[in-house]
C-alpha cells in the first residue's frame, strides 16, 4: 500500500517556526560575537559624530571609516546597550582592535578626542588670553568683561574640540581660585602677607624672577625677608610689568626707567606692586607661603641660567661682580666670533 507523504499544514507551520527561531538564534549569536570581538583597525582613526546623527548614520560612517565591520550590528548594540538619544555628537578616537561595544561605549559616555591647551607660569592674562583666542580648537567670543592680573592658573588644560573659550577662562579662574583656597590656611606663621591677594601678587614676582622650579622657594624667602625687614623687592620685572604691561621689553632696562618713580617700580617702594604683574602656577604660590627659613637678602643671576643668593651686601657685590665679568667674556666671545654666513 502506498504511503501518503504529504506534510500536513500544522507540521509545515512549526517546521517553519523552528527554522525561523534557528535562524534567529544564529544572527543573535553572530551578533553578539560581533560585539565583542576586536575590531578591524590597525591604527588609531579619528571620527566624528556630527550632531543631530541618528544610530544608523553613525553606525554607517564607522563603518565608511573602517572602526566597525557592520552598521546594522551597530544599530542593534545600540537598541540593546544604551538609552534613546544616549549617543553624544563629538570627535573620539577608535583604537586599534577596538571592539565594537567599547566603541559604543565610548560615544555614550562624551569620552571625546581631547586637544592639549598649554598655559606657561608667568603669562599675563592678555597673553593667555591671545592663546585662547587664537586657538582653532575652541569656538565662541569671550563674553568676560575683565580678566584680572594673577586670577589665573597655568597649566596644560585637555579640551574637547569645540569647547566655549569664555568656558575655558572660567575654568582657570575656578581653578587658581582653588589652589588659593586650598593653601592659604595652609600658610605659615607670621608672613608679611596679609591677603590672599597679596599671595598671588608676590608669588607673580617669584614666577617672574626665576625659571627654574627648584629656585622658587628660596626667591620667595628673599621676598618675604625683604617685606618684613621694609626694604624695597627691587625685582626689574615689576619695573617691565609698568611699562608693557607685561609684555617682553625686548631690550634692557634703562637707567631712567629705573629711576621713574611708578607704583609698580619696586626699587621705590618698600612693599608689593599694587597688583600681580603675571599669573603664577601652584609652585610659586605654595613657595612665598611656605618659604624656607634663609637669612639670604639678595640673588643675582650666576651665568649658568640660575641665581646665587647672598645674606650680606659685602657677599652680593662679591656675587655682582663676577656676573659682570660673566656679560664681559660673553660680549668679548661676541665680538670675536666669526659672522655667520
């Protein structure tokens, strides 16, 4: 007897509802292997997710660029890992190897490409200003009506592209502001500064004097000595800030300009300029809080790119004469010395 092996209707159905819940296990599997493994890249690509992308357009233009394998993978990580609207636009950097989930990750979290700004010790606040102004990576006019001298801290600032330039300044005003919180009841006992702004100016004058970090302190214990005894910090870069605000005079202090009674020439008066005459870093602000105990009274520079330090006049002269014999065989080196071509 013939055998009837016509499938019946049920029986297809559920075939087809296996190969189907088969098929979809697969492609989840797939997927999440995909998610995790290392990405395609062999070397670092930078991307960026402009704003108001959705998932797929994101997903496609790493893709364009080689950070993921497959858009649609992305899209589905997306839906399964993070909130609705949770990407941020931005500049990132997708590492080589990077898997696709740390990608992901990365746009949720805003961990963006970041941009060094580098602020020396020692810049007025015009010139620090011209660094931000003139920086490509920060948008937005300054909107500050007034940057104070000394009101803010230098250091190398990491910025996203596209950063505020009025947020960045207000940024180093927060930040000088809590350094100088955060010393002052730190200071020592019974310094010739009064004020936390008073703090600031002399460590200005410090920042100034000297480029050498290991200097600071004792520059500061020369200051403070002087301040308590009331003689005048006889410091030329207090004479340059009354006359460029700061700027690089370009040439040596003249003889009148010395002599020019100025409320910043501290040759003149037996006390601090009126206000700072650079921004200072946290160094030169915890040294003229916390200066070493000297007798010295004087420095002048040792030819070597640093200062030597004196407690008595009969030393300092001793000091002074051998930096002018210095200048002398550097001018007689000069003249001698073949043009070049």
């Amino acid at each position: 007897m013939a055998v009837d092996r016509r499938r019946s209707p049920f029986g297809a159905f559920f075939s087809l509802l296996w190969t189907l819940a088969f098929a979809g296990l697969a492609v989840g599997v797939f997927a999440l292997w995909e998610i995790h493994r290392d990405g395609p890249l062999a070397r670092d690509v930078v991307f960026v997710v402009e704003r108001g992308d959705g998932v797929m357009e994101i997903g496609r233009t790493l893709e364009k660029e080689g950070v993921i394998r497959n858009a649609w993978v992305f899209r589905a990580a997306a839906e399964l890992y993070t909130k609705p609207g949770g990407l941020k636009a931005g500049e990132y950097i997708a590492a080589p190897g990077e898997p696709l989930r740390s990608v992901l990750e990365k746009i949720e979290s805003g961990r963006m490409r970041l941009f060094p700004i580098t602020v020396a010790e020692g810049l007025t606040s015009d010139m620090i200003l011209d660094i931000v102004k003139k920086s490509d990576v920060l948008t937005g006019e300054v909107t500050l009506s007034t940057l104070p001298e000394g009101s803010l801290l230098p250091e190398t600032y990491m910025v996203m592209r596209g950063m505020d330039r009025t947020e960045l300044l207000e940024r180093m005003r927060a930040d000088q502001q809590k350094v100088i919180d955060e010393l002052w009841p730190k200071r020592a006992a019974n310094l010739p500064i009064k004020t936390p702004e008073e703090a600031i100016t002399l460590a200005s004058v410090v920042e100034k004097e000297t480029g050498i970090a290991s200097e600071r302190p004792r520059v500061a214990a020369v200051f403070v000595n002087r301040l308590r005894q009331g003689i005048p910090l006889q410091s030329d870069p207090t004479i340059i800030y009354g006359i460029t605000k700061g700027r690089p005079l370009g040439r040596g202090i003249r003889k009148s300009e010395l002599e020019r009674r100025t409320a910043y020439n501290t040759y003149f008066i037996p006390a601090l300029p009126p206000t700072p005459i650079a921004n200072p870093g946290r160094d030169a602000i915890e040294a003229v809080l916390n200066p070493p105990t000297t007798n010295d009274l004087f420095f002048v520079a040792d030819g070597t790119g640093g200062h030597v330090f004196a407690a008595t006049v009969e030393e300092h002269n001793r000091n002074v004469a051998n930096w002018r014999e210095v200048e002398k065989q550097r001018a007689a080196a000069a003249a001698t010395a073949p043009a070049r071509p």
